[in-house]
C-alpha cells in the first residue's frame, strides 16, 4: 500500500503510518469562507463528544454559537436551520467539538452570561430554496434603502444587507460618523419590504472585512480572512518602524490606517531600547551633526551636518555613536566621527552575488567563450598550403581593388545640363 492515497471522488488526503490514520477533514471546505479556521482535533472522534456547542456562520464575517441539544449528527460544512428571533436562519457549520471551546475564548463569549440558541435541524431542500431567494432580493433591497436614506436626509451610509433564512427578517449594516435618528427610516423599510427591520452599527474596517477584497501585498484583507478584533492604529507605528508618512500608502481600502503596521511594531520597539537618543547632536573639531535615519536592525544611525535637510551624511554604528556621546558629555570631541580604519581592510559587503542572477548575459559570456575556443581551434588546424592559395597577394589585391571603386565611379556619374541640352540640339 502506497503511503499516500487520493480518494479523487472525495478529495479525502489520507496518511497510513502503522494502522495511525490521518485525514485532512480539518482544513476541508475552509478556502472561499472568511475567517475560517483549520481544526487541529477532526482526526480526533473523542473531541466531538466533549461538548455540544457548534459554530454556525452566515453571510461574510458574522458567526454564532448554538446548542446542539438534540446531539445531531453535525460535522464541519452542513447546512443548518438555527433558532432566531422570530423565525429561523440558515448557515453553515464552521466547527464542532473541542475547537469551538477555544473559539468561544478566543472572541470572549461566556455561554453563562450570554443566551445560546438551538440547532433545529440540517436544513431541507426547502429551506436552502427559500434562503437562496432571500439572498438574490439583497442587493435591490440595499439599493432601494440608500434610495430612502438619502431622501430623509440621513447623514449615514448603508454598507450591506442580509435577509435572514426564511425571508422575514433583514438586517442592514450601515456606517455613520454622528448619532442618527432613523426611527422614520424603519418604518419607511418597513413599509416597502414588508420584513422585520433591523439596524446594526459598524465601523470602516468591519465593512471592508464584510465586503472584502485584495490588499496591496496581493492577498485577501486580513480583516476578511482571519482578524476578529481591530486594534487602533495610530501613525506612531509608522514613524517607529520608519516608513513614509504617505497617507495614500498608509491608508487601506476602508480608508484607515492599515492594520498591517501594527503586526512588526513590537520587534521595532524591542530592538531601539538600547539605541541611543535621536535628539542629542554629535559635536567635532569641526561640526554638529544632527541625527538623519536609523536603520535599526542593521544597528546603524546616520546624521546629517544640516538639522534641516540631508548633507554631509555620515553613517555610523551604534557602538560607535554611544562613544562620540560619552566624549562630548565629558567635554572632548573628536576630530572626526568616523573611526579610523586600515587602509588595506576590504569594505563589508551585504549582499554577494553567488549565482550570477543579476547578469541578463551571464550565459552569453560562456557562448561567446565557447565559439572563440572553436575558431582558434580550427585556426591552428587549418593547413596552411590551403590558406595561401586562396589568399591572393598583397599587389593583385591592391590591383584588383582600384578597378572595383573606377568601375563604381563611372556607374554613379551622372551627365550634367550642359552634356543634355548639346545632345538635343544635335
């Protein structure tokens, strides 16, 4: 038996190790879902039964814990009827067993102080008919809502809508800066859609991970795919990492600071405890300088003879600028800030070439080569009676080369006016 096996109907990836099998149910059906998880427990049949908690995801980003009380058979990817109020709602399940134990302490839900709702069933051909009903009106309904806002004058945006499974509830995401009164704006939804209205608040990242996209690194949003929680992110981050104050670069399609800058902020603030101040100038004999940038991985600091703008730059290690300061705090200063160094030390190189990838004709040398070989090989085995008869000497080819350029000559000369006007005359 091969150590690996495809079941290709299933796509069901198997490893035998020793009557060990390993299955790849935990990552199943996780790519084109927004913040899915991979179970680390699927292979693991006991983990199942230690609760009967499940999650359940809807539409986008917005997910749920419920109560298996009637211990159905569930597993990750069914389809669902969950309770709601009022009515019902269809979703997907995401994770059963130990795993959903770690998600509710990952999001900081307390099944004792919040309200868990039951699991109807795995939903009928029905149910998945109506809800796909339900989910072809969103689009017109949030069309139509944003029609009606702008009539009433609201200052407030409606990002997204999501009807609820059975069709008699929706609820609409919107996105405003000040408080709104859209008491008149419910009952006008009301009125139009003849469904349960409700209203939820978000923020500009909420709805980027809602709506989802692809960043500049050419992933998908980190808010769309994994990140559950948004931290504030403040330019701070950018200046202590060294990054240029763009706020077109630094901003993300929700129009905020991205949330990316935050991910390395604390390598950053690790690495510059030891640094020394970037207020305090280095004095010489001759000069102030002031400091310019830090590379702070590379432990370097460059300064600049200008406060102002870069001149006279000046790169120097950490080490060395830490001494420079203990000499001007004692009232001694150097003649000059770098250190003297030997006149035959070879310079410190950072990156070396050692495949030759940066040459766009580093196989056009060795052809070139190669084909130069083969001529002075062919040369020098060439008979040399051969050459001298084919080669002419030195006064016939002289000879031969002036009648050549007459005979040229006499082709291009063309006859002037004169020469034609006495040929017609005569």
């Amino acid at each position: 038996m091969p150590l690996w096996e495809l079941n290709i109907k299933q796509m069901d990836y198997t490893l035998n190790i020793n009557s060990i099998k390993m299955t790849a149910q935990g990552c199943k059906k996780t790519g084109a879902r927004k913040l899915s998880i991979f179970d680390w427990f699927s292979d693991l049949p006991e983990t199942i039964k230690e609760t009967d908690y499940v999650e359940v995801q809807f539409k986008n980003t917005r997910k749920s814990f419920f109560n298996n009380s009637t211990k159905i058979m569930l597993k990750k990817g069914d389809i669902v009827a969950v309770e709601s109020s009022p009515g019902h709602d269809i979703g997907e399940v995401t994770a059963v067993g130990q795993i959903v134990l770690f998600q509710m302490k990952k999001t900081g839900f307390d099944p004792t102080k919040n309200e868990i709702k039951r699991v109807y069933r795995i939903a009928r051909q029905g149910d998945i008919d109506k809800w796909n009903e339900a989910k072809a009106r969103e689009d017109q309904t949030m069309i139509k809502s944003r029609q009606i806002a702008e009539k009433l004058g609201l200052n407030m945006k409606i990002g997204d809508v999501e009807f609820q499974g059975d069709g008699n509830k929706a609820i609409f995401y919107y996105i405003a800066d000040e408080r709104v009164d859209f008491r008149q704006l419910i009952k006008d939804l009301a009125e139009e859609f003849k469904i349960r209205i409700e209203m939820k608040q978000i923020g500009a990242r909420q709805e980027a991970g809602r709506i989802g996209g692809i960043g500049p690194c050419g992933r998908q949003l980190c808010c769309s795919t994994w990140v559950t929680t948004f931290n504030s992110v403040s330019t701070s981050a950018a200046r202590y990492q060294d990054i240029s104050l763009n706020p077109q670069k630094l901003a993300g399609q929700c129009a905020k600071l991205k949330c990316c800058m935050n991910y390395e902020l604390d390598v950053y603030l690790d690495a510059m405890k030891d640094l020394p101040s970037k207020e305090i100038p280095l004095e010489t004999l001759d000069a102030t300088f002031y400091h310019f940038k830090t590379d702070v991985f590379k432990r370097q600091m460059t300064y600049s003879s200008d406060p102002n703008y870069a001149a006279n730059l000046v790169t120097l290690s950490v080490e060395r600028v830490k001494e420079i300061m203990a000499m001007n705090k004692t009232g001694k200063k150097p003649e000059k800030l770098e250190e003297k160094t030997e006149t035959n030390r070879k310079p410190e190189v950072d990156f070396q070439n050692v495949v030759g990838q940066d040459s766009l004709t580093r196989f056009d040398k060795k052809k070139n080569q190669q084909n130069r070989e083969k001529q002075n090989n062919f040369n020098q085995n060439k008979p040399k009676q051969h050459d001298e008869q084919q080669q002419p000497t030195a006064p016939q080819e002289n000879q031969e080369n002036r009648k050549f350029n007459n005979n040229r000559k006499k082709k291009r000369r063309r006859p002037n006016n004169n020469e034609n006007k006495n040929e017609s005359n005569a």
